[in-house]
C-alpha cells in the first residue's frame, strides 16, 4: 500500500500510511460521538417520562387509597352510630328482634333478666336465648306443633341437638304456660293424626282406631289401658294431650 502512494523517484505523492489510519479512527471517533450525541437526549427524555408517569401512578393511587380509608371510616362510624340509636334500654323490649340479637352478645345483664314463654315464644324470640340458633329455634317450634305444646321444660331434651347441658344453661330464662296446650280429642282423631303426636306408634295409633271401630268410647286413662299396645310410660306422657 505504501508503494500505491509513493512515486517511482521515492517522493510522497499523497498521504503517508500513518495518515491515513489516523483519519480513519478521526472519522470512527466522530461517528461515535455523534451517535452519543442522538442517543443521550432520548434516552434521557424518556426517563423523565417514565418517571413522569410512575409520579402521577403514584399520586392516584395515594389519593385511591387515602378516599377508600376516608369511606370506610365513614361507614363505619355512621354504622356504629346507628347501632347507638337502636340499642334498647334494659328495661325496653327491643322492637327490632334482629338488632337486639346482636346486642344481646354485649349485654349480659339484659340476658340476666329476659324470659321466654315456650309455648308461644317465635324463632326470632327464641333466638335471644345463649345457644340457641335458627335451627334449633325451627326445631322447638316444629316440635312443639308435634306435641300441642310443652308440658313441662325437660321435653325440650327430646329435641334434635338440646342436650342437658345447654338445657341448664337456658332454663332460667324459660316459662311453660301449660293453659295453652293442645289436647287430642281420643275419640275422633283419625290413624293419620293420632301418628303425628311424637308419643303414639303406630301399633298404639292403630288399636286406638280399632277399639273405636267396635263402638267403644274412650272416657279415662282405664279405657285406654285396654288398648292392647299402650303402656303406663306412654300413657303418663300422654295425660297433658288428652281429652276424653
């Protein structure tokens, strides 16, 4: 390459070899730079508008949040507030029964004085009793339409899930008003119905309507003694539902 730039006498004819591969990195060297000058200022600019961007994310989503908390606040304080007007008064019957069954939870001395008539008492009433649920309530009132009404508060253990424990602990808020039991009329009731009374089995149910069938009226407990299938243990359950 030398040669190509030399003439045949030895003189220089252009630039020399070093010349040329200085101009070279000169022309690669200002490529670089102006390639440098392009690309910072975009690149720049585009992390202020990412940053830009992340900044106004970060302002809504803190103005998001600082409204949710302000509305949960709010709700919570107009529900507590709520609650204040509607709790009733010891000495108040509650007129909502849904608001006092949560209130009952924070008033153990109200529980203290309430009392429950069993025998006309509903779901909702027998709720406000420690331990009973709706189901349970839907279960004394089902069987209580079974019997024509309690006698007597230990017949509350012949219903589904009433042990004796819980029985003691809701027995002091409860009363019986034997007056407004149902009593079965012996001599008219059909087979069907006399096998709804939880205390009649069918064999039972079955002699009645046959004795009856034989023009025998039944007038006291000795006339249903002669009903081959009855017992004295049915029939001692059986005094408080009869009728002669």
């Amino acid at each position: 390459m030398a040669k190509f730039f030399l003439k045949k006498d030895g003189n220089s004819h252009g630039p020399t070899h070093s010349q040329v591969v200085g101009i070279i990195w000169i022309s690669i060297i200002l490529l670089l730079f102006a390639a440098l000058l392009i690309f910072l200022p975009r690149h720049n600019s585009d992390d202020v508008k990412t940053d830009t961007v992340a900044s106004a994310d970060s302002i809504f989503l803190s103005q998001k949040e600082d409204s949710f908390y302000a509305d949960r606040r709010h709700r919570h304080t107009s529900s507590y507030a709520k609650e204040q007007r509607q709790v009733p008064h010891h000495d108040e019957k509650p007129a909502d029964t849904t608001v006092y069954l949560s209130y009952r939870q924070s008033a153990p001395l109200h529980r203290q004085r309430l009392s429950v008539e069993l025998n006309s008492a509903d779901t909702l009433t027998l709720q406000l009793l420690h331990g009973i649920g709706s189901k349970r309530a839907q279960r004394i009132v089902e069987y209580r339409e079974r019997l024509g009404g309690y006698h007597n508060l230990e017949q509350l253990l012949e219903v589904y899930s009433i042990d004796a424990e819980l029985l003691a602990d809701i027995s002091s808020h409860l009363t019986v008003d034997t007056t407004v039991i149902h009593k079965m009329d012996i001599n008219s009731l059909s087979l069907k119905q006399l096998l709804r009374h939880p205390y009649i089995e069918y064999y039972q149910a079955r002699d009645i309507v046959r004795l009856r069938e034989k023009g025998v009226t039944i007038h006291s407990l000795d006339d249903l003694r002669a009903v081959p299938s009855m017992n004295d243990t049915t029939l001692s359950r059986l005094i408080p539902y009869l009728a002669f």
